[in-house]
C-alpha cells in the first residue's frame, strides 16, 4: 500500500504525456486516504484520531461526499505524525490543541511552538530526574540484599539508610508530581 500523493514511478517524459493524459492526470491527482491508512502512517489508533477531532486538536479533515467517511490527505498525514510525535512526548492534550493552532500564525506563532515545546522540555527533564532517582533506589536496594547475601550487617545497614534517604525523596517527589498532573 502506498502512503504518498505521487505515483514512484519514473517521470513520463512529453511524448508520452501527449498521448496518455488521463494517465498522467491520475497519476498526479491527490490521493486521498481513509482513516485506517492514517492510522497506520501515524501510528495513532483510528479511535484516537477521532478523539483528537473531537477535542479539536485535529481539524478540518475532510469527508468523503458519497460514504461520509474521512478522508486525508498528504498534508493532512505530516500534521498526523506531528501529532503522534507530540503525543509520544506526553505533551498535555491542552498544550497539542494549542501548537497545532497556531502552526500557521507566523512569527507570533512560532514565539507560542518555542514557548510550548520549552515547556514540554522541563517536563521531560523533570520526568528524567524522577526516574533517575527511581533507578538510584532500585540499585541501592540490589546492594542492600547483596550485602544482606553475602552477611555483611555493616554494610548492609549503610546501604539500607542510603535507601531509606532515598525512598523519603522519592515519596515527596511522587506527591509532588501527582500535585502538577491535577
């Protein structure tokens, strides 16, 4: 199945175009592409692209006059990926809704993407910080038992604080992030 506007075949020299143009006129017509197709291209489910035309981060998606089905086309499939990208990165649906509207606003809109994606960067770096410390815990802990294991109580009870140090910032940093989520 192919996902582009355009025919990969070698370009139909002058000649040719003269004598089959309604081959030629099909070949570069848009193709349009049903909602499992962008599906596939984006890597989105078909119900979540239904869901994000509904809450409007998706918008003017076309359908098909006879069945009423959408359909999409190229343009349509690159805003797609930006949205699939964007939604890998965890961005807010708020924060998607918001970059995908001001795409097309110029320099004022392009301040708004910077703004966006800064933001959605802190939120990744906090993310990375938190599981960092989740990693710190879980090695900390390999080494408790190890030295539990091994019947090194001295040891094991230096770790086992280092541990308990961690898991109490773990905890404030778990509450912390549950506060920001709401």
């Amino acid at each position: 199945m192919t996902l582009t506007q355009y025919d990969t075949c070698e370009p139909i020299d002058a000649q040719a175009a003269d004598i089959v143009p309604d081959v030629m006129a099909e070949r570069w017509s848009p193709r349009w592409h049903t909602i499992r197709e962008a599906s596939l291209y984006c890597g989105l489910s078909e119900s979540t692209l239904r869901y994000y035309e509904q809450v409007g981060i998706i918008s003017g998606i076309r359908r098909d006059p006879i069945s009423g089905h959408r359909i999409y086309d190229d343009d349509d499939l690159a805003a797609l990926t930006t949205i699939s990208c964007l939604s890998a990165t965890g961005m807010p649906l708020a924060d998607m809704r918001e970059y995908m509207a001001q795409r097309s606003s110029g320099k004022v809109g392009a301040q708004g993407e910077v703004e966006l994606l800064q933001r959605q960067r802190d939120r990744l770096e906090a993310e990375r910080n938190f599981l960092e410390a989740r990693s710190e815990y879980v090695g900390l802990k390999i080494q408790y038992w190890a030295a539990v294991a091994d019947g090194d109580d001295e040891l094991a009870g230096e770790i086992g604080a280092k541990a308990a140090k961690k898991a109490e910032t773990l905890g404030q940093q778990a509450s912390m992030r549950q506060h920001n989520v709401k």
